[in-house]
C-alpha cells in the first residue's frame, strides 16, 4: 500500500520581525511527516488560504511518493498558472514531499540529487553603510569570518531610503522611498573606486540595482564598474525589459546575475539559452520549489550559465536548507546567498530581534563556518519545527512600505 497524504498544515510565524510560513505534510505512515517553505512575507495570508482551501483537498489521499504528479497536479488545477501566490504554496507542500522522501530513503536530499559534489557551499553576506570607512569595517569583519565574497550597497537599493518625499519632488508629491538614479551610478562607481583602491582584489564583490534604473543607465553602470571587477552585477534590468539584455550583454564585460522576481520559465529560458546572463538567481520557493530548481539549474549548466540562488532574509531555514542541499549537487553551482541564519555559538552582530528566536523555531539549520556553509547530515532537508515555539511570534499586517518606490518626480517606479 502506498504511504498517503492524510493531512496539511499551515504555520505563519515572524521569530525574526519578518513573516514565515511553513507547510507540514502529515501521511499515512505514523510518525512521517514533511516541511516545506511556503514564504511569500507580504501576502502570507494569501498563500496559506490558498493551500488549506484549495491544495489541501486536492492532495488528501495521494501517494506522497510521486512528487512529479503531484507538482503538476498543483500547478495545472487552477487552470491559471504562476504568480507569486500560487507557486509559493505549491513549492511548501513540495519541500515537505522532498522532505518526506529523503526520510523514507534515510538520507540527506544532495544524496538522492546524485550526491555532493562539493564539500561546502561558498557563500556571500551583505554589507551597507553610509561611508566608505563603514563599508571597510563590515568588509573586514566579514573576511576574519572567512567570507570571501560579499554584496555591497551604501544607502539601500539605489541610495533610496526616505519615506518622506524629497524637497526637489513636485509640491504634494506622495511619500515612498525617493530614488534619483543619476546620482546612485555616480555614487556607485565612486564608491567601488574607493573600495578597490584600499582593499585591493582579494576580494569578490557583488552589487545589487534591484531593477530600479533604465536599460540605458544599467549599460552606463555594468561598462562603469568593469575596471572593479564585480564578482557580478545583480538584478540590472526588470524583467519587464529582458529583450535589453541583448544589448546589455554586447557592451559589457561585467557579469550579469538575474532573476530573484522570476515566476515562469518562460522568463528565464532565453537569457540562459542565449547565455545572456552568467547566474540565475531565482528565488526557489517562488517557481513553486525544488522540483522545478532543480530543473532549472540542469538545464543551465547545459549553457554553462552557473547558479545563485535568492537567499534573503524573508524565507525560512527550510527554504535555506534547500538551496544549500541544491547547490552541494550541482555542478554549475556558482554561489549562494546567505542572509545569516547561525548556529547559537555565532555572534550575530546585526541581529535586531530576540537573540535565539529563530533557533527556538527551527533546528537543525545548515552551519557557516569559514566562509562556507555545510547541512547537518539527517534524513531529508534536516531540519526541523517548533509549532508551540512559533506561535509566540506572530506575524505583521502592516502595510508594505519599502516597494513604495518613485522617481524625483513621484511617480511610481518598479522596487
């Protein structure tokens, strides 16, 4: 007899400030469950009525062993297909199908990807700062840590961080984070001027443009850095605009990542194919999970464009775990990013909430050390869930503010 779905349940909870959601397969098996991601911070709502009333019934009685038809089973039965909603719920309940599966086998899931092909999972932090000197001091920090490639912003995305429209906007202009994109790229580019010439290049640094400035100007920018040597330039265009990356690509040496807001195939496939980008960075949770990442990054390594996947703060350390457990099989893996979830003996100096909320929540989260991170070797994604722990942190409905995001003369623009 096949081992089936018997039940779903659905956990939101913010142990760090910022809104997690987890899904928890039960089966038919007693004592076998499954966790999975199903993070989307600003709706979170959305996505857990989406699988109670809806993927839930769905599901109740399948074999929890064939994650290929329950995927696509997910994913077509609404007719309609991706989207932030949809794809995260569908990606929760398939983490805790993986998770299940990797029980069953008593194994670690890089050991049913065919195995590590590395030993650790190379990782980069993020510094910002207003000055240079301030930069240099979290750089420096992070290097005594072992950290050898890092993201650098000074001011937030762009240099955008008021909430408050801006003299220079027109009178009764709305507020929202106030972006002037002439002013970042001459700030950028001196600032990597200033960080080359006193740190050298022993290290590799990464910038993100958060999709927030015209193809034209991420042309001027990517030429701009290229005497910086960037690790790569992140997010330089929306996907709105993907056709420019043709041309991006024909006046750049820069590398190019792209893809943290993608929801289809349809989105990436040409600028793999045409190897119009060097790193996907998708975020896993939002193409609806493992099974289509791993999909993702095959099909990649055949246009030898490598992977890096989205590792922010708002997913939990099921989705961490994932990344680290795709990444220690792939071949093309390029590097991940890692938001700092630690282990308890670590020094977290930019934690802002309950030192040990998260660990309370979560066990068994992947380990950094010495620049690298390493899974625990349990069975499946390894790591496991608190329910009475979590519930001590709820989540926010505050409204979103930080994709408030306008030009000097207050018109909206894309975050």
């Amino acid at each position: 007899m096949p081992i089936t779905i018997k039940d779903i349940e659905v956990y939101n909870t913010a142990p760090e400030g910022i809104n997690l959601t987890v899904v928890k397969v039960l089966t038919s098996e007693d004592g076998l469950y499954g966790l999975g991601c199903a993070t989307f911070a600003y709706r979170y709502q959305a996505v857990a009525l989406y699988i109670t009333a809806y993927l839930k019934p769905l599901l109740i009685g399948r074999d929890v062993q064939t994650i290929e038809e329950n995927w696509a089973l997910m994913h077509q039965n609404a007719y309609w297909r991706n989207g932030g909603v949809e794809n995260n719920a569908i990606a929760g309940i398939d983490l805790a199908l993986w998770d299940i599966k990797g029980k069953l086998a008593g194994m670690p899931l890089y050991q049913l990807f065919g195995g590590a092909v590395r030993k650790g999972v190379p990782v980069y932090r993020h510094v910002d700062g207003a000055s240079v000197d301030e930069i240099i001091d979290q750089i420096q920090y992070y290097q005594s840590l072992g950290v050898k490639h890092l993201r650098v912003q000074s001011g937030g995305y762009c240099g955008g961080l008021s909430l408050t429209a801006p003299k220079s906007a027109p009178c009764g202009a709305l507020p929202g984070i106030y972006l002037n994109s002439r002013e970042y790229i001459d700030k950028t580019v001196k600032l990597f001027d200033a960080l080359r010439a006193r740190l050298g290049f022993t290290i590799d640094l990464v910038h993100d443009v958060h999709e927030r400035i015209t193809p034209a100007e991420a042309i001027e920018l990517a030429r701009a850095l290229e005497p910086y040597r960037l690790f790569f330039l992140e997010d330089a265009l929306p996907l709105d605009a993907i056709e420019y990356f043709r041309q991006l690509r024909a006046k750049t040496s820069t590398p190019l990542a792209e893809g943290e807001l993608f929801n289809n195939p349809q989105e990436f496939r040409t600028l793999i194919a045409e190897r119009l980008i060097d790193y996907i960075r998708v975020h896993i949770t939002q193409i609806g999970g493992i099974t289509p990442a791993r999909k993702l990054a095959i099909f990649a390594e055949t246009f030898g464009v490598r992977t890096a996947w989205h590792g922010p703060g708002d997913m939990s350390p099921l989705a961490h775990a994932a990344n680290i457990h795709i990444d220690l099989a792939a071949r093309n893996f390029g590097v991940q990013e890692w938001s700092g979830i630690e282990p308890p003996n670590f020094v977290i100096q930019e934690l802002k909430y309950p030192k040990g909320a998260l660990l309370e929540v979560f066990d068994g989260l992947p380990e950094f050390k010495d620049g690298y991170v390493y899974p625990n070797d349990r069975p499946g994604l390894g790591v496991e869930f608190n329910a009475a722990a979590a519930a001590k942190y709820p989540c926010s409905d505050e409204v979103t503010t930080w994709t408030q995001t306008r030009g000097r003369d207050g018109a909206l623009v894309l975050p």
